[in-house]
C-alpha cells in the first residue's frame, strides 16, 4: 500500500537533510510519520469491507464462519489463525463502522466469530457493542541492567537452551557494517525474502527507503557461519536504548532457521548492545496471541512485553454464537487485550472439568509474561479449592479467575 501523501512529502523532505541532522531527528520523524498514517486511517475506517470466512477451524476441526471487516491483510491473518484450510471466502461489500450491530442482528446465521480492525479511537464504541480490543500489534524489550546470561538461566526455557546451543554448534560470528551496498544486499536477499515467507498474505513489508532512514541512524549487524552471511539485523541505536528494527534470512532460508542463524541475530544484539553500554534493546513487534510462534520465540529470551508505541491500531473480537467452533478457537488462542491500565492476557481453559491447582500453575508460567498487568482465567466448570493457594503471594494482584461461561473473557472489566 503507497504511503499517504504527507507521510511520502515528509519523508522525502527528511531524506533531503544531511545525515548528521537526520540521526537525531529520527525519533521525532518515527512519531510523526506514524501519527499521520494513523491519521489517514481513522476517516478510512468509517467505512470497512466486510468479508466472509469458512473452513475448518484449525484446532478442533470442527466447521466454522468468520466475519472479518477491514482490509485483506486483516482477513489473512485471521484466515490463517482460525482455519486449518480456508474453504469459501464471500465479499459482502462496504459497511458503516457505526451499523456493525445491525449487520451482525440482520444475519440468518450469524458467525462464530466476529473481528473488526479498527484504530484505538473506537475501542470505546466497540467495548459497548460486545467487543475486546486486541492491539494489532505488541513489542518485546530486553532489558540489559542485569548480565543476559543470568536472564537466560532464570528462564528456564528449554526452546531457548536449544537455540544457544544450535549458535554453539554451527560457531556463528557476527560482524557490524554501515556500508550503504551491503544494506541493500541485506533487504533484497534477505529481508524480501524472508518476511513474506513467514506471515504470507498478510504480510506488510517495509519500503526501502524508511528502511534505509532507519539504517542511516544505527548499523547493520550481519550473522555468517564461516564466511557465508546467513542472517541480519538492522539496528537502531540512540540515547540509552538499541532498536532491532528489522530482520532477515539469506534467501528467507528455513534450513538457516532451523539452524539457528535467527537466534544467533537476537544472542549478538543483545550482547553487542550490553558491550557498548545500552539499558536495553527494543526487538519489535508480535502479534497479541500468546501461543503465537515469535511471541513465544522472543518471550522464551526473557523479554518484557510492552504496547508498541507507533501502532494504535487494533481488532475487535466478538464471539458471534458459541459455538462448538468459537470455543476451540478461543481455548487455543489465549489473547492480549488492550485494558485500561495496560495490557492483559484473557485465557479460557477448564472446559469440561474443575481446573485444578497444577493446571492453573501451568497456565501462570506459560502466560503471565513479565509486561501484562494481569491475566484474566475463565473456566466454565470452576476452579479446585486449592488454587487460592496458587494465585496467593506474588501472583494476587495480577490474576483474576472466573467461574462463568467462555464468553465472560469479553465482559471482564479490564
């Protein structure tokens, strides 16, 4: 999708200034670059297309009917989260953000879910009609105050002792490089590539030149195994904290991935970028399922998670009917919301049994990540006596349990 208009004139203005007033200025051009996308977007939304999905839903095989309104990297992404295989897609025309409700109450048979991309401004009006606002997007942050190999000790991650060990065995080196050739080198045959690759129709690609404004203001860190590149990473760097801003795979190789050429980017930022004295290193974003692959790959590092500053867009999601479908969707695909007091986890879980202490400590370590001010458990049939003793100490005030119906993870007051 073409930047829109002020977004392309700034950026060719801020192109036009010597890189010496472009590095500190970058921050600021970020912010203003994001506010008038986001600017541009707001009006659009007024009136979203909306779309139709149908398959099997992807973890109980069960079939299923989506109703996605806004744009098509909105319905691929939720067409690859939900379905195992997209069977039917029905483009059902433009409609009013405003007669969601209508539409939905004027449907004969009305969708097991329902999901509308829409900007933070009308989180309110989608909370009145039913809706949880996910945000589009979530950061991770490592922080460098303390040393990252006790980090990585305290997090007892077995994936993440695997990929330590996957950048031992193939003896990764990294080296650093401002050279403007190798940096597009790196976006056409590794960036390119491999972005698409990973997230398919719904990918949203990173034009060359912000890439490049964002290169100009930092380095590009660049993995090889022997003397083949294999893997890269450009890097912000300014103030006290680093950006790894983009990353990419020679080819968009999954043998490189596979062998750890990845975790070898994020283990030499991270200890690069201790050596030269940064309090932490933003690693960009993820989406808002907390059983999403490079959620749980960048939380098993110990990161903290955080809003992403320069998104404000989200999705609203509504259980249409609950369905047998729309509840294996939601026990599958745990949620972040965005709360008012910051970010939540919603889990449904206990479905057709009490959840016992040992399943809700489980739960605990596998989801309440270090960044989400709390998390939100509902399980239909209840919860086991001793599960107070579970959620006393240092989890009370960051989980809350609820002993209701699946669709109590909507009406959770945040």
């Amino acid at each position: 999708m073409p930047a829109p208009f002020p977004v392309e004139t700034l950026s060719r203005l801020y192109c036009c200034l010597p890189l010496a007033l472009r590095r500190p200025l970058l921050p600021l051009a970020q912010a203003a670059f994001s506010n008038l996308r986001r600017a541009a977007q707001i009006p659009a939304q007024f009136r979203l297309q909306a779309v139709s999905l149908q398959g099997r839903e992807r973890s109980g095989g069960k079939p299923a009917t989506v109703l996605v309104f806004g744009g098509k990297r909105s319905w691929a992404y939720f067409a690859g989260l939900v379905f195992s295989r997209l069977e039917k897609k029905e483009d059902l025309g433009k409609v009013l953000i405003g007669s969601i409700p209508r539409c939905l109450a004027s449907q004969a048979n009305r969708p097991d879910i329902v999901i509308v991309q829409a900007d933070d401004v009308y989180r309110r009006l989608l909370r009145r009609w039913g809706f949880v606002h996910l945000p589009e997007w979530v950061s991770f942050r490592f922080d460098l105050s303390i040393p990252p190999e006790q980090t990585w000790k305290q997090v007892r991650s077995k994936n993440l002792q695997e990929n330590l060990r996957r950048v031992r065995k193939h003896g990764y080196r990294f080296e650093l490089t401002t050279d403007p050739a190798r940096f597009d080198s790196f976006y056409r045959d590794m960036y390119l590539p491999y972005i698409p690759l990973k997230h398919g129709d719904s990918t949203e690609l990173v034009g060359p030149r912000f890439m490049k404004l964002f290169f100009e203001s930092g380095l590009l860190l660049l993995v090889k195994k022997q003397d083949e590149v294999v893997s890269g990473s450009v890097i912000m760097t300014g103030g006290h904290n680093a950006k790894a801003m983009i990353i990419g795979v020679s080819d968009g190789s999954e043998a490189h991935v596979k062998q750890g050429a990845l975790a070898a980017c994020y283990y030499f930022t991270v200890l690069w970028a201790r050596e030269q004295g940064y309090r932490s290193v933003d690693f960009g974003e993820c989406r808002p399922f907390l059983d999403d692959g490079l959620f749980y790959f960048k939380k098993s590092w110990g990161m903290s998670l955080e809003s992403y500053p320069h998104r404000r867009n989200g999705f609203g999601l509504q259980v249409g009917i609950p369905t047998p479908a729309a509840l294996d969707f939601l026990a599958a695909n745990p949620f972040i919301v965005q709360g008012r007091r910051g970010l939540e986890g919603r889990i449904l879980a206990g479905r057709d049994h009490v959840l016992t202490a040992a399943e809700l400590d489980g739960l605990l370590r596998a989801y309440l990540v270090a960044g989400l001010e709390r998390v939100v458990i509902v399980s239909p049939e209840g919860f086991d006596p001793a599960v107070e003793a579970t959620v006393a100490g240092p989890y009370a005030r960051r989980v809350a349990l609820i002993h209701g119906p699946a669709e109590s993870l909507f009406s959770a007051r945040s």
